[in-house]
C-alpha cells in the first residue's frame, strides 16, 4: 500500500482525483468557504499576486484585506483596522481555507500560499463579487 498524501492524512473535506492528484472540493464546502467576504478577499488577493507562487505573508494579506473593506489605499491602513482583520485570519479563516485544502498556511512563519484547488474554488469569486455589488 502506497504512503498516505500529507493532504490524503488530514482527512479534510474533499476527495482526491488519483489521475491529477488535485483535490476536489464539495459543494458545500466551496459554497461554505465563498460565504465569508474576507475568505473571498484572502483567495482574491492571494491569486492576483505577482510572485510565481501566489504566496503573502498574513501580515501583507491583513492590509490588502483592511484596505478593500474600508475603501482605502493600502498605506492609509492604520494599525487598528489591520489587527482586526490579522485576528479573525489567524484565528478562523486561513485555518478553515487550508483544512479546505485552498490554501496552505503556515502560522509559525505566517506565509499564505494558494494550493491547485484554489483554481476550482476561485471561479466564482468573480461571480459573487459582482453579485455582491451595492446597485
């Protein structure tokens, strides 16, 4: 028998496809992971990065994420609307987008970096982000 996948281990919430070793999310779940604005922003920001990997660290992705939810440019974020967007990734949305195998978070050194399932899931940001728009 085969040794088990790091991601086949963690028994997360989603199968594995064995001809492109990529995992699919549920339905619920995708649906579940899309119901949180600041989840939406996290996977956003993440894929639209420059760097070859999609990869920020938390502190970086704080400040994108502060700055689209108060309309600002990133350099007028101030310290309290970062923490409070730092807090609630670190405690609950990174841990749920990587149990969900959507990203891959290392807390100890705080990198945030997109995972092959993220493509599946990404497809409708889009979609909810223009739906979601104030007419």
């Amino acid at each position: 028998m085969p040794p088990q996948s790091r991601l086949e281990s963690q028994n997360y919430p989603h199968s594995l496809n064995e001809t492109t070793d990529e995992i699919a999310l549920s339905k619920d779940n995708m649906f579940k992971m899309l119901s949180n604005r600041r989840r939406r922003l996290a996977v956003q920001f993440l894929r639209d990065q420059p760097s070859a990997d999609g990869s920020l660290q938390i502190r970086e992705l704080s400040e994108l994420i502060a700055a689209a939810e108060n309309d600002i440019p990133v350099e007028e974020v101030t310290y309290k609307q970062r923490k409070r967007v730092h807090i609630s990734l670190y405690q609950t949305h990174l841990s749920a987008l990587h149990t969900n195998g959507i990203v891959d978070y290392d807390s100890r050194s705080g990198d945030v970096k997109l995972l092959p399932t993220s493509r599946e899931f990404s497809q409708y940001i889009g979609r909810v982000a223009k739906s979601s728009r104030v007419q």
